[in-house]
C-alpha cells in the first residue's frame, strides 16, 4: 500500500502493512535508502527468518521429527525450508548460501542423495558442510540457508 510519493522531488516513501507489521520503504531518484528489517517468529534469542533488502537469512533449522534417519531427517527439513521461503515470496531457485551441519559425517552421502534431489538443476548454492555435535543426540542435521527474493 503506497501512502506518499513526492515525483517532482524524485523522493518516495511507501509504508504498507505485511503479516501485522507496518513496513517503511524509502527512496530516492528510484533508488531504495533504507528498508525494514522484517523477523518472523522471533524471540528473545533468535528469529527462524530475517528478511532484509531482498535477502532471506534462515535459522539452522532441525527437523521436527527426530526418529528418523538422516535422509528423513533432511526431507523434512528441506520441506520446512521451502515453506519459509515461500512466505518471504521467493522459492529454492533463488539459494544463495547453505551451510549444513552433520552429527556425523558419516551420512554426508544419504544426506547428499536427498539434497541433490531437492535443488533445481542447475540451482546448487555455495555451501559448508561440516560435522558437530547438535544440541540433541537425536538430530543428525541443522541447515541454515541464504536466499534473495
């Protein structure tokens, strides 16, 4: 929802509401000055998502279910990824980074196999992959991904 434009003066101001928050746009001879820094499902700690000037910041996500393997540990994860991206209005062609962190790296390739079945093709971002101890024995992988919109 656009509330000002000064065309004359080349500046604008657009101010619109998204998902219960009030967004500020701003700008000059078309270029955008400074945007909004939108967090979704924040706490004291930590946002799953942070969205700034067209770049999408996930959180390490784990999967929700922590009994199975690594392959449907990463499926699940990946689903929760493209549900993310989707309400920041972008998609898994728009990756940029992922970093991937493995209880063991042992099941890099059963998570390899899911991962690579999951990008579009020719879509692979630049990514870590390393091996850590997770904050639960029961989770064998964390993904935090970078995309732009």
């Amino acid at each position: 929802m656009c509330i000002s434009r000064f065309p004359n003066a080349g500046v604008w101001l657009d101010i619109g509401v998204r998902d219960g928050r009030l967004l500020f746009f701003f700008g000059i001879k078309g270029k955008v000055l400074m945007t909004h820094i939108l967090r979704t499902d924040a706490d004291s700690i930590l946002s799953k998502v942070v969205e700034y000037h067209g770049f999408v910041f996930t959180q390490g996500l784990v999967a929700r279910d922590l009994s199975g393997d690594v392959a449907a540990q990463t499926a699940d994860i990946l689903e929760q990824i493209d549900h993310l991206l989707e309400v920041h209005r972008t998609d898994k062609t728009r990756l940029l980074q992922a970093q991937i962190w493995l209880a063991a790296i042992d099941d890099r390739a059963a998570m390899n196999k899911v991962w690579a079945a999951w990008l579009p093709e020719g879509g692979a971002p630049a990514r870590a992959c390393v091996e850590a101890k997770l904050s639960d024995p029961r989770m064998r992988i964390e993904i935090m991904i970078t995309a732009c919109r």
